[in-house]
C-alpha cells in the first residue's frame, strides 16, 4: 500500500530548523522539504548564525535547549540579522513560564515536542495568515499527565532548576521529581 505524499504547503518559503538532535533535525527537515519548503538545518548557534548571514529565511524554527545555546540565545543572534523572520520555539521542556518569555523576546509561536510535520506546517501558514487566524485550530483539553509536566516545569522555572527546592513546593519526594523529569513530556 503507497502511503500519499503530503500536500505541498511551503510554496518555497525558507525556513532555518536548528536542533541538536540529528535524528529528528533530519527528519523533519526531510518531513517540511516534501511539503515545499526550502529547509537549512544547523545543529547549534554558530551553524545558525552562519545560514542566517548567507540568507535570511521567512522562519526559524528553534529548539529551546541545546548544549551550546537556548533557544533565546539563537534569537538573540539571528534576530538583529533578519527581522523579517518569523520564529518558532520547539522544546520538550514546555511550560507557560518559558512560553511567555520566548514570545516576549522575539518568538512568534511556541510549540511543544513531541510534533509532527504537518502541526509545524499549519503553525507556520497560521503565522502568515495563510489558515485563518481568526478560527483558532482544535485545541484538545490537556491530559492529566501533561498538565502535572507544565506545573512541573513552571514551578522549576520559578526555582531556578533547583530540584530539591522544586519537590519541596510540589510536596513530592526528590526521587520522585527526577524520575518524572527524566520522563518525555507527555503529548496534550
């Protein structure tokens, strides 16, 4: 059975994907390609900077963590190099704190990880206003276990990444928080 290829949405429209992680930078760079965009993927904050001084893309698309740089951190550089761009911020570490700063500082959406291609596609035309924005897409009622991950890393946020300090105000076992830190988020 021939699985159909993906509707061709980029119209050519240029996006930088900087993620560390190769296996999945690789992926959905290929995922957004077959859906017409033209993609440069970098894996860190020089990388980035670099594509983005040969040609400014229409978006970037961030990963919120990386070893050598934030995601505000690949903001803050490529920014002033391309105010035009429109950015993304991916992380798996989502949480409301870190939303709102990301949108303060530069960021036009935010999404979580888990994604797939096609919610990172409908983000970026939502960003163009090429889906009505005035129609908010679905959105699903969080599950039990996601939002006790975006408490969780809201109360982080507010301690500074101070684990043992985070499971006091949770009233949980140390244990117990870095076991459900080490965990994927869940999906919404």
């Amino acid at each position: 059975m021939t699985q159909a290829a993906p509707p061709s949405t980029g119209a050519g429209r240029s996006v930088l994907l900087v993620d560390d992680d190769d296996a999945f930078r690789v992926r959905l760079a290929r995922a957004l390609e077959t859906r017409g965009f033209a993609v440069t993927a970098a894996a860190d904050l020089t990388a980035a900077v670099a594509a983005a001084r040969r040609e400014a893309p229409d978006f970037a698309v961030l990963d919120m963590r990386m070893p050598d740089a934030s995601g505000q951190d690949v903001i803050n550089a490529i920014a002033p190099l391309c105010p035009e761009t429109k950015i993304v911020i991916l992380t798996g570490y989502g949480s409301i704190a870190s939303a709102v700063e990301a949108l303060h500082h530069g960021a036009h959406h935010y999404l979580s990880k888990p994604i797939d291609a096609d919610e990172l596609t409908a983000a970026l035309l939502r960003i163009e206003g090429e889906v009505d924005a005035a129609t908010p897409p679905e959105e699903a009622t969080p599950t039990l276990a996601r939002a006790e991950w975006e408490h969780i890393q809201r109360v982080l946020t507010d301690v500074g990444g101070n684990v043992s300090e985070a499971a006091r105000r949770l009233g949980i076992a140390r244990r117990t928080l870095q076991l459900k830190l080490k965990k994927y988020p869940p999906r919404n």
